[in-house]
C-alpha cells in the first residue's frame, strides 16, 4: 500500500513530517516469503542436526519466493530437480530484477545444501548464475606457487566473467545511472577491505574472551609463510614470450584474475566452490578442486566483509591438508573468530550479502578452531574453548583424550545443577560416565522427543546384540529426526536383524533417498528384493551400488546372478569379468556361467529369442527419461548428452504408422464441423448445418459409423501428444483470426502424415510443431504463447484448446485459454484425478464427436 505522511505531534517543526507504512494485513508484500525463508534457513543452521519440520518451512517458503522474484527460472520441479526450466533471456531487462532473480535462486540453493540435496543446490546455482550471465571456466596455466620455484608449471585457475550486472565506479553515480548498476567499490558510501587493514581478519583485535587469550598465547611463534608457499598461484605474464622476458617474469596483479566482479557473482562463485566441495568424495585432490574458486574470490580488489571471511574459510579448510601449509590454516582461522568480535567492519557492512553468503555461524567457527587445535594435539585450549561455548559432547571428547571422564561428568553436573531439563546435557553426561540411564532421564526430561537418546540407546543396545531393542530405539529416533542419512542404514541393520525385513527394506530405501552415494544402502536394498524374487528392482539397485562400491567383488558378482535372470546377458557378463578380476580368478559364480553359456549357444544356433531385448530396453529407458525431461523426446535426448536428427529420429521411430492410424467418422464429422465454423474448408455452411441437424437427432447413427484408432503408445506422436486449437476472435481487432490449428511436439512432417492417415488435413489449416516450437515445447507457456502470436491472437481468453495432457492443460489455462480436455491413455498415464482436470477444463469429454461437443462447449456453435 502507499506509505502515508501523518503530521508530527504538536509542538514540533511545521516543516517536519514522519512517515509511516502501513499496510493491509491481509496483502502481504512479495518479499514477505523471502524474509521467512531467511529466518527459517537461519533457525537451521543454528541447530546442531536437521529439522524436518523447518524443511517443510524453508520449502513452502523459498518456493513463494522464487515464484514471485524468479518465475522465469524456478525449476521444473521445484526442489530435488536435476533439469531446470531455462531462463528467460533479454537483453533489455532490468538489472534489478536479474539481481533479485538470482539472489533468490541461490539462497534458495543454499537452503538445499544445508539439508543435503546437492542435485537441486547446483540445478538452482547454474539458474542464479544464469540469470546474472556469470560464466565460470576452469582453465589452466602457467605459474609458480612457491617463492622459490624458478620453472612454471601448470596452474588451475578460474576465469569469471559476469555480463548481467553493468558497473559503474561511485564517483561516476548519479541520477541519470542504470537502475541495479553495481559500484566498482564494493563496500559503497561506507569503506572498501583496505581501509581498516583487511576487517575480516582482525589480528589486531584484543581476544573477547579467557579461552580465545590463552590460543592467543600457545599460537604465538607458529609461522605465517606457510614455508614460502603461496597462497595462490602467481601467473606468468601472456605477453611475456613474445617480449622476450624469462618465465620468471609474472604479473601478481593480472587483470584477469583481479577483475572487479560484483559481489552478486563473488557470492555465486562462493556456492560454485560449496557445490565442488560436498559434491567429490574426500579423496585427497577435492580441495584442490576448490582452491580456485576462493583463490579468485580473495584476489578481488573489491568485495565485502562477508565474503572474503567465506573465502578465508575455504582458503584454512585447503591450506590445513597440507603439513607445510597448517599453522597458517590455524592462524588464519583463528583470526577470523577473533574478528567475529571486532567493532569494523560495522554491523550494516557484514550483514551485505549475508543471507547469500555461505558462513559458519559463530560457534559452528569456533567449533572448527577448537578441532583443529586437537589435531595438532593443543587438547588443553580446544577444551576451554568448548565448555566457553557449551559444547558438551565435544568437551566429553576432549576430557577423554586426556583421560579424565570424572572431571568431564563433574562439568556437566555442574551445569545440570542451573537446567536439569536439559536433554543434551543429559546424554553428554551418559557418554561420560557410559551409563545409559542417564540417556533413558534424557528422554524422560523431553517427554521422548529426545532423538540423540534414542541413537545412544540404540547403539548401546547393538553393541550387545539385543537387536529387538536396537530396532525399537532405532525406529524411533528416526521417526523423531528422519533427516539423517547414517540413522536410516544402522536402524536398516537392527531391523533386518530383528527379522523385520520389510521395515528393513523401507529403511534402507529411506537412506539411499537421503544419501544416494550410499553404496552399501544399495546392496542391501538389492538383498532383500532377491529374497522376494523382486529381481527386477534388485537389479537396478545392484546397479546403484557398483556406481559407488567399485571394488567390492560380492556386489558385482550379485549383480552378475541378478542381470542373468532379469535378461541382461552383456550386463551379466561383464559383472563376471569384473569378478574375476578384483579377486584374480578365484571366484566364479558357476551358475550364472552356465546361464550365459547356454544363451551363447542358443545365438549361435540361431534359435535365441533374447538377441536385441536389451539393448531394446535400454532404449526404452533412455526415450522415457528423455521425454520427462523435456516433454518431447528429441528434446531430452538432447539435454542429456546424445545427438540427434530430428528428422531422422521420426522417420525411424514413425515408419509404418499408416499401418494402424485409420480414419474416423465420428472424429472427422465433428472436426469437420468445426472447420466449417472456424476458417476451415472441408465443409460449406449449409453442409454443416446439416451435419449438426443430423447428429444432433436421436434417431442418428453416426457415432456408430467406425471405431476409434487404436492409441498410440509413443508419446512423440500426435495422437497421444497434440491439441487442436481453435480461435474465437469475433472483434474487428481479430475478424481475421477464425482458424483451426494443430500444436504437436513432434515435427510438422510427421503430424502432417498423421492427419492425411486420419482424414483430417482439410481440417486445419495450419500445423505447428518441433521446427516452429526448438527449444520451447509443450507445455512451456512460450508454446502457446508463440502459437497464438502466429496466427494473430492476441486475446488468450478467444482461443479454445483440446488437450489430453493435465500439464499441458494447466500450462494452456495459465495462459488464460479455454480448455476442453479429453479423457483417455495419456491423461491416466499421467496420474490425472478427476479434481484435478475439474479444475482446469472448462469442458471434459471422453470422445471427439460432435454430440458431445455440442454438449459439453455450447458456446463454440453460438
């Protein structure tokens, strides 16, 4: 609403005036969503484990959100999508919703990382980076990273460019400045990281409290040149062959890599380096992976205080896995909690890009100084600085590394003797003192809401076999917090233990939906299926679990015995070959052998029935996962790395189609009609008027004249995947606009082959298909959108589709068309309920026949 001016009290300046906004309360600004989401995502990451119910929150939230300031690139399914629905590109369009579109996006994506779905987090990053037209490239080139290194070697190093964000230097702002233009200065009217001597690692800052002045103290002498290593690479100069200059001359400040990036795409680059991270395997090369990304970040000249402390994390995290690069870790780390207390930068700098930006809150840092000063054996401050910051299990851990569990129980007594309904406090003490009693009180003082018990509990009772104990603890701990991954395996284990094997089987399904890369989830999720006779799910499965157990030989030779009787006999052999090689021969299952030997001879007698089938279902496979993609399968194959001719891959998949696409009386008479009405040929008017008097007698009989075609199967065809549309236009802007149409997925030529089949091409007088549509397909709102246009309507509401598909329906009725639907195979293999097509149909038919017709949409025929 507008902000309304009310008058100051009596007695001040007439001149001054204060302003109020008020609102309604029932409208709600769009920014409200993305506030909550803030909150929620803020709430979680404060706790020490993942909320289900936040998730829900965060979810609802971040999805109002992204509808509001990103609509063009909100993802084709909203969260846990792998495929994200392009970005609407324009050159013209405002730099500040770009900016708003994608900060949205990635702290949407943000909020996913911190449940763990990192498929959605990177299919939301690259819609952000997108919508900003930032552009990362991994490159290589030569450089040196240590002082004294005299050759260049190789470097891998990032190369970001953002073309959706224009800058302008401060001095250069004014009125007549672009809209969302962001300054060359990144810390705008208040100070840029050099003034105060690098704010974000505030070493001159007096420590805030007792155990951060005694690390002070055990850290002084530690060295801060990382023996001479660099802390990036420094490049040689491109032009310094062609100038005659030795290799050893660089450039620290190439333009290249110090360019001045907006904080918009720093913080992008940022999540690029989070999404690396969770995404590898920890195998020893990941943080190299990294290191380019907060290297590029931390050279920039510009940025704010949040994100080069973000890089400065990613920089200790890379520098503490190398023995010569440690103590610079640590002392950088510990610079950056001294910081988090320092009075500069003030408070407005650090909240700048805060939400978009990611942090470890302050005791998740300080948690990570205190590890790191364990690990270097510094056990003693490590331990004051965890009972400063209250974290109990970790303090147990630290006082049991020095051998004094009493005096670890006394500090926790200690502090249950101020809140005795302290769960956490509860379990700390259990795991001091190895007495379950006190986890059985945790649960007691959290009227059983206390889901860390129930894990001590349950592990407790695993580690003495009492496996119908370990279950009931197991199950409820993840009924309380099913948002953690290793819970649902070891629950999985007691179950299947407990002779519990379909809660088993649920169990570990839920573990490999929390963690796919879980290989042994897989393989016991493929056990219990052949103890069913499920082979079919056991084989895919066995399949998920060799992706991620490579070198366990019982996986591959399950999936050998499982591949043989599901059919895949290449598979099979292959799985054995593996077998064979991981344990040099000495295993063999001889009865899948046996299997494959027969269907050798069976091919060589020319009498196998097996040849083909799976390379058939394989392919089967690929064209279905190909249309959920993109709803057209060219498309999709496409997306998912093959390349193919449209044209070729139609006549191939359509040859012979005449040979089951028969016309109809009933579909031709009433199309027909319609044409006659809507700019077709196919009828004069007095025929028309005929036709509709006669199938509209009861007496008539044409709706028994033939049966309908069969279905078609293939969804690429038009009879499973095409709407007929028919424009209403009727005011002079649109007098010319009465027309019939086809709008297909699949290519004119086909559809047009189609129609010649079915009797109906005088019916239409145009066909719209893959050519005209490229990368846009139903049901993509620019699909109707371009077709309308095409043909000269400009009214959505004067143009009536028939459509068989709820998605495309939905999408046609977004767009403010009329919708007749038509029931059939396409709709049931959808999923669609009859609420659902209610909602959306303005007219639901089971058949094309004019009787219905006339029936269901009177208005076409007024």
């Amino acid at each position: 609403s507008e902000p309304r001016i009310d008058p100051e009290p009596s007695g001040s300046s007439e001149t001054e005036t204060r302003e109020t906004l008020r609102s309604e309360p029932s409208v709600m600004p769009p920014s409200y969503a993305w506030w909550c989401s803030r909150a929620v995502l803020a709430h979680q990451r404060l706790l020490s484990g993942r909320s289900p119910t936040l998730r829900r929150r965060a979810l609802g939230a971040a999805a109002a959100s992204l509808s509001s300031f990103a609509p063009e690139n909100k993802p084709a399914r909203v969260f846990g999508a792998a495929i994200a629905v392009a970005a609407k590109e324009s050159e013209d369009a405002d730099p500040t919703q770009r900016l708003l579109a994608s900060m949205c996006l990635l702290e949407a994506a943000l909020m996913e990382h911190e449940y763990g779905h990192v498929n959605s987090a990177h299919a939301l990053l690259e819609r952000a980076k997108g919508a900003l037209g930032v552009e990362l490239e991994l490159v290589g080139k030569m450089g040196f990273r240590t002082v004294h290194q005299t050759d260049a070697k190789a470097q891998m190093v990032l190369e970001a460019s953002c073309g959706g964000l224009p800058l302008v230097s401060k001095e250069k702002r004014g009125d007549d400045c672009e809209p969302g233009a962001a300054s060359e200065d990144e810390a705008d009217d208040e100070h840029d990281a050099a003034s105060d001597g690098d704010a974000t690692l505030s070493s001159a800052v007096a420590p805030s409290s007792a155990a951060m002045a005694r690390i002070a103290v055990e850290l002084q002498g530690l060295s801060t040149d990382g023996s001479q290593i660099l802390t990036a690479p420094r490049l040689v100069r491109s032009s310094a062959k062609e100038d005659g200059e030795k290799d050893d001359v660089t450039d620290e400040n190439d333009a290249s890599s110090l360019n001045s990036l907006p904080a918009a795409a720093q913080a992008l680059i940022l999540a690029s380096a989070v999404t690396v991270r969770k995404s590898q395997a920890d195998d020893g090369t990941r943080s190299w992976s990294v290191a380019p990304y907060h290297e590029l970040v931390s050279a920039q000249r510009r940025s704010r205080p949040i994100l080069r402390a973000a890089a400065a994390v990613l920089m200790s995290r890379h520098e503490r896995e190398r023995a010569r690069t440690r103590e610079r870790a640590l002392l950088v780390l510990e610079d950056l909690v001294r910081g988090l207390d320092a009075p500069l930068p003030s408070a407005s700098a650090r909240a700048r890009f805060a939400h978009t930006t990611w942090f470890p809150p302050s005791s998740k840092l300080r948690k990570e100084l205190g590890d790191c000063l364990i690990a270097i054996g510094m056990v003693g401050p490590a331990l004051e600085l965890f009972e400063e910051i209250e974290l109990w299990d970790a303090l147990v851990v630290c006082l049991g590394l020095l051998g004094k569990k009493q005096a670890a129980a006394d500090v926790v007594r200690r502090r249950l003797t101020e809140d005795p309904t302290d769960a956490k406090l509860w379990c700390a003490l259990g795991d001091a003192l190895d007495d379950e009693s006190h986890y059985e009180k945790a649960l007691l003082v959290s009227d059983g809401r206390a889901a860390r018990a129930c894990r001590s509990l349950a592990r407790g009772a695993a580690a003495r076999e009492d496996w119908p104990r370990a279950a009931r603890y197991w199950s409820d701990a993840m009924r309380l917090n099913p948002l953690f991954p290793e819970g649902w395996f070891s629950c999985g284990y007691a179950l299947l233990k407990a002779e519990r094997e379909d809660e088993a089987l649920s169990a570990f399904v839920r573990c490999t939906q929390a963690d796919a890369e879980n290989g042994q989830a897989w393989n016991n999720v493929a056990a219990l299926n052949i103890r069913r006779g499920r082979f079919d799910a056991a084989h895919v499965a066995l399949r998920e679990a060799t992706k991620q157990i490579r070198n366990n030989w019982q996986t591959w030779e399950n999936l050998a015995m499982v591949s043989a009787k599901v059919g895949h006999f290449q598979q099979s052999a292959r799985a054995l070959v593996r077998v064979m090689e991981l344990t040099d021969g000495a295993q063999l299952h001889m009865a899948t052998l046996s299997t494959l030997v027969e269907r050798c001879l069976e091919a060589r007698s020319g009498v196998a029935t097996w040849l083909g089938v799976e390379d058939r279902r394989d392919a089967e496979t690929a064209r279905a996962e190909a249309f959920r993609l993109a709803n057209q399968t060219v498309a999709g194959l496409r997306l998912m790395g093959y390349e193919v001719d449209a044209d070729e891959f139609a006549d191939f998949c359509r040859e012979g189609e005449e040979q089951y696409l028969f016309p109809n009386d009933e579909v031709i008479t009433a199309l027909s009609a319609l044409s006659a009405r809507y700019g077709g040929a196919a009828l004069a008017n007095a025929d028309y008027r005929n036709v509709k008097k006669e199938m509209l007698s009861p007496s008539s009989e044409g709706s028994r004249l033939a049966a309908a075609p069969p279905p078609a199967t293939d969804p690429d065809r038009p009879l499973g995947n095409t709407a007929a549309t028919a424009t209403l236009g009727r005011n002079k802007a649109e007098k010319h606009t009465r027309t019939m149409v086809v709008l297909t997925n699949a290519s004119e030529r086909r559809a047009r082959i189609a129609l010649e089949c079915l009797g109906l091409t005088r019916c239409f007088k145009h066909v719209f298909g893959a050519q005209f549509l490229r990368d846009a397909p139903k049901p993509k709102p620019e699909a109707f959108r371009s077709t309308l246009d095409a043909v000269g309507v400009t009214d959505p509401s004067r143009a009536v589709i028939f459509e068989d598909s709820l998605k495309n329906a939905k999408a046609a009725k977004q767009l403010g068309m009329k919708v007749v639907f038509v029931t059939g195979e396409t709709c049931d293999a959808e999923g669609a309920e009859l609420g659902e097509i209610d909602a959306v149909a303005d007219a639901v038919i089971a058949s094309v026949s004019l009787p219905e017709l006339v029936k269901a949409m009177p208005e076409l025929w007024k």
